[in-house]
C-alpha cells in the first residue's frame, strides 16, 4: 500500500434513473502506483473523464471506494466534506487547454495554489520559479498567458499542477491542443515527473502515438477498467 | 497572499473604469436630484429669510400671501402698529408680471414695499449692482436672471422703469427671479386699467376701490414680547389670519414644495433601484465571463471563499468609483441647471452609504453563480 497513489476498488457511476439510467462504470477495480505515468484509454464517452473527475474528489461516484494515498477518501459516500482541500492538497490538474486564470501572470498562477495552502508568498514564489526554470520559461514569469504560445501555456499549466507538490496528476488530454513534436515533448515531460518527484500520473489520451512513452495502459472495456501493458507492438508505434 | 479582484481590475482596467463611469453619470443625476429638491427648499425660504418678519397677517381664512392669494387693506398696518409688542408694521404686495426681455419677456414675481418704510425686503447681501428705491415711483431693482442692468430702462404698463440695482440669488418660492418696485408703482401695476375698461366700470358704477390693497402686512415684534401672543391679539382684535415666521415657512415648505420634492423623492428612489440593478447586471455579466476560469479555480481547490471576495471586492470598488465620478459629473453639470441646484455633503454621504448597500445586494447575485457553478464543467466541454 506503501506505493499505491491511487486505488480503487469496485467503483460504479450511474446517471439518471429509472428509465434514463446510465450506468458509465460499473465495478472498476484498479490502482496506480507512485511514480507511474498511466495512459486512460477508451471510446468517446465511455466515461474517462468521469472516472478522472471522480478519482479526482470532483463527481461523486455512484459506490465503491477510493483511496489517494494512504487515505480512504470515499467508500460509498465521501469521507471528508472538505473535497476542495483534498484536491488542493494532494491532486494537480491538467486540461486540453492550459486554462490559466487570464487576469494573473504566469508566477502568480503558479504561486496561486501554493499560497492558498498558506505557504508563504516568498517561499512560493521561490518554488514557482523552480519549476518555470524546469520547464524553460522563467523569463516568462512577468507575462500575462495571453503573450505566450499554446506549448508555452501548457508547460506554465503544468508548472501549476506540481507548485502544490502534489501525490497525483490528473492529466485530461493534456496534449490534445498541441502538435505531434510538442505533444511528445509534454508527455516526456509528465513521465520525468512521474518517475523524478514520484507523482502517479493518468493521462487521458486519444493519441496513440504517445502511448509507448507511458508505463501502462487503462482501458474502460464494457464498463470495467482494464489495465494493460505497453505492449511491444504499441511501443514500436 | 494575491489579490485576485485587484488582479482582474487592473486587467481590465479601461474597461473597469468606463463602467464605472457610466453607472457614476447615473449617480451623478441621483445627486442633482437630491440637489434640484434641496434648491426648491432654499428657493423657498429666500423672500422669508430677506424680510426677516415676525408675523404676516394676512386676509382671514387664507394661507396667503404665497400659498393663497390675500387681499387686505393697506391701511391695517397703522392699526396693527400700535397694537401692544409691535416694532413696526410695513404692507407688501406680491405679483407676476412679465418684463419685456429679448428674445423673450422673463416672467418673475415683482415685490412692492416703501422705500421709506422700516422693512427692507431687499437683503443687502445680494446686491451685486447699485442700489436699493430710493424714491416712491418708477425705480426698480432687479435680479441678475433678468438680463438687465444698471442704468436700463423697462416699460411696464404705462411707465417706464428705471433700472438703479441688481440682486444675485433672489427668487420667489416657485425660483421666478425677484424684481422689486415701491409699493405704490406696486399698486398701480397691480390696478391700473385701460381707459376703456375705467370707462366701463364708471358705467357700471364702479369704483376702483382695490388700488389700496395689499396681499399681506408684515410685523416685527417688540423683543421681550411672545410672538405667538402678539399673533394671537391680532386674530382676536383684527379677525385676521397671522402666521409666525416659523408658520410661514411650514406653510411654504409643506404646502407648496411638498407634492414637488415628493415627485422629486420618487425619481431619486426610482434612480436608485435603476442604478442597483444595472451594478447587479454588470456584476452577473462579469462574473458569467470568467465563469470558465471560476470553474477552474473551483476544480483545483480555491476556496469559494477567494472567488466570492474577488466578486465582492470588485463590487464594492466599482460602486465607490461610481460614486466618485457621479459626484465629478454633478458638480461639473450642476451650474447648468436653470433652477437652483444645491448639493450639500450630507447628502453625498448618504448617497455613498446607499451605492455600498446596492453594490452588496448587487454583489449577492454574482456570488449566487459562483457557489452554483459546477467545478465538473470545466472539463470536457
């Protein structure tokens, strides 16, 4: 359990009832490990970012439980009221786009979570400019998103995600508003994470081409997670 | 800690300060309002202050002169000159005339006093240009709004008016300008009649009888007396209406301006609910345009608490900024105005206290939509 970052077990979401029932997941059972860089595969709403959402504290599921970490955060009914907290706290978010607060320059929206937490301004700051040297674009932290380029924007968006030094990256087609060369280098990116700051990470993809450079494969196949391996095949692709 | 509604204001800082400077000329119209309805007070209490009477008696059952009109002989004042606390006594007249004024005549109330008398109703203070009647016929002293000056002629009636004073601020109760002629030229302005119509009555065999009258004797009292009881001696003994000073002005305030300054009230408040939901409207409309990035704040865990004082705080400042420029743009605009606008401080602070309630109630509706916005919304779609 010492290296599980997230686990799930037996996890059902339904929408509706009665007549407009939809059962989306039905008994997922899955777990992913610190330091692992997962791809979630599957079909156009077969519920990937609903699963995402609710790993993430955000939908509440149907049953079943969850962990993040070593904490039970939902076993039929969420255990803390403080979700938002959680997700501060423990999770950092990826988007199609960057989605960076427009009114806020690159620094601040990296230092936005930091300080939230109640670290302090100046340590944050600190932390934030680490992570934009990591990325290349510390010259950037005066500029507003809007004087950036689309790969400039989804590294500061990433750089946001770890600034609360988070356990798990929740990553929804991180590289879906991006070309083939930075997609690639996004999710060479994400795996570095993964592996150097022991993060797990799930990324929803429909790109296959990005799927040799993850550690293994989640598919939702008749309404159950299916874990596989990158497969010799996938990882010549 | 970062500041997030001063972050977005200063993004949108153009933007930010139009609007608060369209919702300020709003505010700016509530503050001449209030001070078009202040004006109508002062407007009617300047012929009261100038006179300085203690009493007006006026005809019986009236409220006269200025609610009612009052007709009483002139000779009243020697019989109330020696009633017991009585100062002095003068007769007054009040009419509209229209003097004749290029492009147009200018309508204003003439006051008819004696030049000789001890009641002055000229206050020394507004005279801006020569003098006060020196003499009891065919002078007149005449105020700034006229368009006449010193040394003009006027032709009323069948005389002409010489021109030997000019007053700035004096208006009657209605904000007509103030012209004043000696109690006599009063008179006969009043009662003059042409040939034809003094041919006529003789026919009919009457006779003008009125050019005597005058619409009300205003007194001074003796000082150790009770004026409410020299008042009270002159109803007795000369079945007249008496009003204190304090009576007159009730009468003029309540009576005259009253219907106006609460037509003037409803506008004010009408405005004010306009100028509250217009704030709500601007604020639902900023707060609908960073919907996305709220959702975003929401799904990563800022607390509702930073968004709602984000709104709040954008709120209050674009409510405050509005009562600035409203308050720049009233007294840029107010000069303008063809009536006496007054704006005092008081009310500009009970404005203020009135846009920061609004801007709250406004910013209520702001913050209803960031505690429904779904944090789930800001993925996939």
């Amino acid at each position: 359990m010492e290296n599980v970052a997230i686990k799930v077990e037996n996890l059902v979401k339904h929408f509706g009832q009665g007549d407009s029932l939809v059962r989306v997941i039905e008994g997922a059972d899955f777990q992913v490990n610190k330091g692992e860089l997962v791809a979630l595969v599957a079909p156009s709403g077969a519920g990937k970012t609903t699963l995402l959402m609710m790993i993430g504290c955000v939908e509440e599921p149907t049953g079943g439980a969850i962990w993040l970490g070593e904490e039970k955060v939902y076993d039929n009914k969420w255990l803390t009221k403080e979700q938002r907290k959680i997700r501060r706290e423990k999770i950092g978010f990826i988007f199609q786009a960057h989605y960076l607060i427009p009114f806020l320059n690159v620094i601040e929206n990296v230092t936005l979570i930091p300080q939230t937490n109640g670290v302090l301004e100046k340590e944050a700051k600190k932390i934030a400019m680490e992570l934009l040297e990591y990325f290349a674009i510390a010259d950037k932290a005066k500029a507003m998103s809007s004087q950036l380029s689309g790969g400039q924007n989804q590294r500061v968006a990433i750089a946001r995600a770890l600034a609360n030094k988070p356990q798990i990256i929740l990553a929804d087609e991180p590289t879906a508003a991006l070309d083939s060369k930075r997609s690639v280098d996004v999710v060479k990116m994400l795996k570095k994470i993964a592996t150097e700051q022991d993060v797990a990470v799930i990324m929803v993809t429909h790109d296959e081409a990005m799927l040799p450079l993850c550690d293994r494969i989640l598919t939702i196949e008749e309404k159950k997670v299916v874990s596989k391996e990158v497969s010799e095949e996938t990882a010549i692709l | 800690m970062i500041n997030l509604a001063q972050k977005d204001v200063k993004h949108t800082l153009g933007k930010f300060l139009v609007t608060a400077m369209g919702v300020g000329m709003l505010l700016g119209i509530v503050l001449i309002m209030m001070g078009v309805y202040r004006g109508m007070m002062v407007d009617a209490e300047v012929l009261l202050d100038d006179i300085k009477a203690d009493l007006w008696v006026v005809q019986e059952d009236t409220l006269g002169p200025f609610a009612e009109a009052s007709r009483i002989h002139e000779d009243l004042k020697d019989t109330i000159r020696v009633i017991d606390g009585i100062k002095s006594a003068e007769a007054l007249t009040f009419q509209n005339i229209q003097l004749p004024q290029k492009p147009k005549p200018v309508r204003v109330v003439a006051v008819g006093y004696d030049p000789f008398g001890t009641v002055n109703p000229i206050n020394p203070e507004r005279l801006v240009a020569g003098h006060g009647l020196t003499k009891d016929h065919y002078q007149i002293v005449v105020s700034d709004k006229t368009g006449f000056k010193v040394g003009d002629t006027i032709h009323l009636v069948r005389n002409d008016y010489h021109v030997v004073g000019v007053t700035h601020g004096s208006v009657s109760s209605g904000a007509d300008p103030l012209v004043y002629v000696s109690l006599k030229d009063a008179q006969e302005l009043q009662f003059s009649y042409t040939n034809n119509r003094i041919r006529s009555d003789r026919a009919r065999g009457f006779k003008n009888s009125e050019a005597t009258m005058v619409n009300t004797i205003v007194a001074r009292v003796k000082p150790g007396y009770d004026v409410d009881a020299v008042a009270q001696d002159i109803r007795r003994f000369k079945h007249k209406s008496v009003y204190t000073a304090a009576q007159q002005k009730t009468i003029l305030t309540k009576n005259l301006v009253e219907r106006a300054s609460k037509q003037i009230g409803m506008f004010t408040a009408i405005l004010i609910v306009v100028s509250t939901i217009i704030i709500a409207l601007i604020i639902y409309t900023m707060t609908l345009e960073k919907m996305k990035e709220i959702t975003i704040m929401k799904l990563v865990g800022i607390p509702n608490s930073m968004i709602i004082k984000m709104i709040a705080q954008e709120t209050l400042l674009l409510g405050f900024l509005a009562f600035i420029f409203g308050n720049i743009f009233s007294h840029l605009i107010y000069s303008k105005f063809p009536k006496r606008v007054v704006l005092l401080i008081p009310d500009a602070w009970t404005l203020f206290i009135v846009v920061i309630i609004a801007s709250i109630l406004a910013s209520l509706v702001g913050i209803r939509k960031v505690i429904k916005a779904d944090p789930a919304s800001a993925i996939g779609g």
